[in-house]
C-alpha cells in the first residue's frame, strides 16, 4: 500500500458548527477520511471511525485526549456504509468504549460477505474479474492485496442494525438514516430537517466522484442505484453537508447534479470505446490508463464493470461470450 500519511492533531482536529470533524489518516491517495464526534447529553456519537492503523490509532489516542474525551465518554459508533475505511477502526473503538455500533442491515451482510467466515465474496470478486478479462497473473496479487484488509478492520464489531428511514439519535439531536444505495449498498445519510444539516458519507462528495463498484450478487445495477439515490437529494434542503472525503461544503444539490452529469459523460466514454468487443479490463484501461496501483485497479475495474452493465440493461451495449467460452466482452450496439 502506499506510504500513509500522518497527521498532526493540530491539523487533523477541526470544531464545525455541528460536529468536531476528525481527519483519520489513510494509506491510500485519499490521504484522509473524515470521522465526526458529535456531543450529546450522556455522551459522545463517533460517526465513521477510520481504517485500523498504527497512525490512525495513535492519532485518536492523542485527540481524544487533547479533547478532554474519555473512551467510555463515547455511547454510540454510527457507520454510513461498510467500506473499510469507514468500518475498519469500529470494533477497536467498540473494544475501549463498550459502545453499540450501528450499521445498516444491507451494510451488515456485505461485512459478513467481505470479512465473515472464509471471506467468500473475495473468490466471487476474483472470478468476476477472471470472467471480466483481468489477466491470470494478476489475479493472485488481487488476492493478496484483498487479504491484506483483514487486520485493518478487525476486530469485528457486534453491530446493532439500523433500519431505514429510522430517526437515530446523533450527539443531542435526531437525525433521519436516509437509505442512498450505489457508491455502497445500504449506504445512509444522516438528515436533520430542521438545520438542513446532512451527514452523508460517501454519497455525495465536493471535488471528487466516488466510486461506484460491481459486487456480485449485491446490487445487480449499482450505477442505476447511484443515479437515483442522486436524483432524489438534489432538492433536498441542505445548509451544510459533512462528507467522508475533503472538506464540510453546502452545494449539495448542485453537487449531486454534476455527478448525474459526470456519470453521463462517462457512460458515452465507455460506450465509445466498445465500438469494437472490448472485456471490462480492456475498458478499464483505456479509461483510466496502466499506471494503477492494485488498489486503483480493484475499484477502476469494478466501476467499469458497474458502469458497461448499465448501459447493458439500458439496451445500449450487448453482452457477448469470447471465443474462449467464458471471457464476457461488451459491444456497442
């Protein structure tokens, strides 16, 4: 992985208006993640703690204590979505604390998909990309490289399900759990209506586009989730959204529009590169070139793949088997 970036509590440690934003340091270009401690009557609400690392670690020790927050301080850990670098740090927390963790039933079964017993969905991911034209040398790198997130979100965390649409107690206030599947499935918001005050994970994110990836036998359209999770918060009335990448911001609508847009020009990208039969690898290289780290490659080729199944179902682009019997190529219609 790439070299992880330490951040001094000074810089990492930041008081909104709604929350202490916490940026938790990550060895991956996304550099940081933002955790929010939000205070309440009988104690503190921690939402997305971070991935489990040496650094990550030792700068929640040093800004807790800074911040006058005893372990025990915090009664609820409150997760957006499943991905690791916003579940990893739970059960550690939840080991200090004795505190619930709260996820999404949706999020809940996919954890148990990624890391449960055998960890099954890694050989259905590996298939997928064998079938979707990752080549075979590749595939035992994969493997590892998706190994290797076992420690970084371990301990598991008993986790108390969060059901959509439910009203959920966020430090002092109440907050609706918004179900926005598609950068994740069972991903939720956290809404207050009365502040117009949103905290929404990865769905929607000022300056960059967040992934959207093919999981089998999750969410057999995400991107089609994703588009209308967007379509249905563009109106929604937000003063100030806090986002688990990059900075707090207030564009929301506007933001959520010009990921619609952006997915649209990326959908009449790829079409035109599958002018000719092309796998999901081979379109996952034109569109974002051969100098991917592991990581990268995971996530381009399963927004790839996420992307060419859209325009599947839309009628724009036929599925095809290679001359192998088993390689699926994708061709413009």
């Amino acid at each position: 992985m790439e070299t992880q970036a330490v951040l001094h509590t000074k810089q990492a440690v930041i008081r909104r208006e709604h929350a202490i934003q916490v940026k938790v340091p990550l060895p991956f270009p996304l550099r940081w993640v933002n955790a929010y401690l939000l205070r309440g009557g009988d104690g503190w609400t921690l939402i997305d703690p971070g991935l489990r690392t040496a650094a990550a670690e030792a700068l929640w020790t040093q800004a807790l204590a800074e911040l006058g927050i005893g372990w025990r301080d915090i009664d609820r850990i409150v997760l957006t979505h499943h991905h690791p670098d916003h579940y990893g740090l739970a059960g550690w927390f939840q080991e200090r604390t004795g505190a619930p963790v709260l996820l999404s039933g949706t999020g809940l079964e996919q954890v148990k998909l990624l890391w449960g017993e055998g960890e099954p969905m890694t050989a259905r991911l590996l298939e997928l990309f064998r079938r979707h034209g990752m080549p075979e040398e590749q595939l035992a790198p994969m493997r590892e490289h998706m190994d290797s997130f076992v420690p970084l979100v371990s301990p598991q965390p008993e986790v108390t399900v969060i059901a959509r649409g439910e009203r959920i107690r966020l430090g002092a206030a109440e907050y609706e759990a918004l179900e926005m599947p598609g950068h994740a499935a069972g991903h939720l918001c956290f809404y207050r209506r009365e502040e117009e005050v949103v905290f929404c994970g990865d769905h929607v994110l000022p300056q960059i586009s967040p992934n959207v990836s093919y999981l089998p036998g999750v969410d057999e359209n995400p991107l089609a989730s994703y588009l209308a999770s967007l379509d249905s918060v563009r109106t929604l009335p937000v003063r100030m959204a806090y986002p688990g990448h990059r900075e707090p911001f207030s564009r929301f609508g506007e933001r959520a529009a010009e990921l619609i847009r952006h997915h649209g020009e990326r959908l009449e990208t790829m079409l035109a590169m599958a002018a000719s039969p092309k796998t999901a690898y081979d379109v996952c290289r034109e569109a974002f070139g051969d100098k991917l780290s592991l990581h990268q490659l995971r996530f381009a080729l399963s927004e790839t793949i996420a992307h060419l199944i859209w325009l599947r179902e839309a009628g724009r682009a036929a599925e095809e088997t290679g001359a192998d019997g088993a390689t699926v190529l994708y061709r413009r219609r």
